[in-house]
C-alpha cells in the first residue's frame, strides 16, 4: 500500500523534544507541509484534509489524536521510551527517520483497530473508544449503582463500575480489572465489573465476558453522581438515575499504521 503523503498533521506531548525536533526535521527533508499542534488544542477541524496523523508521545496521546481522527492513517512515535509504556508506538527516535522511508515506499501496513461508540439517552458521545468506556461513581470512594443487560439477561449490580473494551483495550486496564486477558474476538468486544459487591440483596454473576460486533451492552445508572468515560480523557459525561446507555462496535474504525 502506498499513501500520497502532501499534507501531515503532527501532534505532540513530548517529554523529549528532541523526538519531535527529528520529526520535523524528517518532514521537512521530505518537503511535506505538516501542522504541529499540542493535543490539548487538537480539534476535528485540524483533522481534516489530512493525509496522515503523526502522533509523538505517548499512549494518552495517541488516544487523544484518535478520537479527532476519522479515516485519515495514524502513525504513532514514543517521544521517550524510558519514560513511556507506547503501547501503539510503532516507531522511536532511534528509528523513526528509517521507518518513515518504509511509510513513503509503502511498506507498511493498516491495520483496522475496532472502536467502541457509546449512547445516553440515545445521544451518540462525541468521541468513539479505542480502549474503553469506564461507567461509574464519579467518587471512586462511592459505590456505583445500576443496571447491566448483556445479550438478554439483567441484573442490578454495586462495585466500583463497567469497564467496557474493545480487543486492543482489553491488554491494559480491563485485564488488570478482569485479573487475566479476556478472550475477545478480532472484531468484538467485552466488559468486566471492577470490585463486585456480593451480600444479601446482590448476587451477580455478569462479572465479565467477550462478545461479538453484533452484540450490545447497555446499562441503565441508579447513580447521583455518575458518569461515562472515553479512553480516560479529561471529559466526564454525566450518567445520572435515569439514564441509559448503550454500547456497540462503531463502523468506523481507527486506520493504525504498522510495519
């Protein structure tokens, strides 16, 4: 596969600038226009009429960059890899300069990452997850609350909330919530209860489990303060008694470049 690459989009929360001085410097020598912003002023509109989205960093990032990013290909770059886990990088400094020839010869590959889209009360959320959706108490100290319904069955559960994830996702926080990788498959996704309540008036058995693209997952919050959150981003949508939420696998799925 090969990408007419004219016009790059560089987005950047770097502990090192020297990674993203080499990036730069890497464009440029290739005369291609690109525009550097910092992730917290990233918007849609900066997204667009983009041939390609480099991302340096580190994961929250590459988080941050994907839910701004529709079709356009992302090309993640751990800024620090003393410093950051990059989960999603596919380059270092040490080898960004070579890898990024590969890119421009076309020896590379898109790998569809399946994303998660949520609802309340019918209204899509703004972003879609490439890891998870956390649903629960805004206080981690308080007890959440709700109704989970997965393929058919309902239970009224406490913990300390859903984790909702998709396959990649399901490596990082939901593995250590679900205490094991669970099995999902290539285009599906799952969900794992974190901390379950047992006693007298709860006995839950939906703790955790795989599902496929066709399936949903809804929760329906008896919550005073609770919320929904994409990827651990800064936005916390409110998921208040009364609420409902629906999850499913979105149709648009993240163009993630790799080698």
């Amino acid at each position: 596969m090969k990408l007419s690459i004219k016009k790059v989009l560089l987005v950047y929360y770097v502990h090192n600038y020297k990674t993203l001085e080499l990036v730069e410097k890497c464009l440029k020598s290739h005369k291609i226009s690109y525009t550097a912003t910092r992730r917290v002023h990233l918007t849609n509109t900066l997204c667009k009429n983009k041939d390609l989205v480099i991302v340096v960093g580190g994961d929250g990032t590459f988080l941050r960059a994907a839910h701004h990013t529709n079709n356009t290909p992302i090309f993640a770059v751990s800024s620090d890899t003393r410093y950051n886990e990059a989960f999603y990088g596919q380059a270092t400094p040490k080898d960004f300069v070579k890898k990024f020839k590969r890119l421009m010869k076309g020896k590379f590959r898109i790998r569809k990452l399946p994303r998660l889209e949520a609802k309340i009360n019918g209204v899509k959320l703004p972003y879609l997850a490439v890891n998870e959706i956390f649903v629960g108490s805004r206080h981690p100290y308080h007890t959440s609350r709700y109704v989970l319904n997965v393929r058919g069955k309902s239970e009224f559960q406490k913990s300390s909330g859903v984790l909702i994830t998709t396959k990649t996702g399901s490596t990082g926080w939901a593995k250590s919530a679900a205490k094991g990788k669970l099995k999902i498959p290539e285009n599906g996704f799952g969900y794992v209860v974190r901390e379950p309540y047992i006693g007298r008036l709860t006995k839950s058995k939906l703790l955790k489990g795989s599902l496929s693209a066709k399936d949903k997952v809804k929760i329906n919050s008896q919550m005073h303060a609770g919320i929904v959150v994409v990827d651990s981003s800064e936005k916390a949508h409110k998921f208040v008694d009364g609420d409902k939420l629906e999850v499913t696998v979105s149709k648009n799925s993240l163009n993630y470049v790799e080698f």
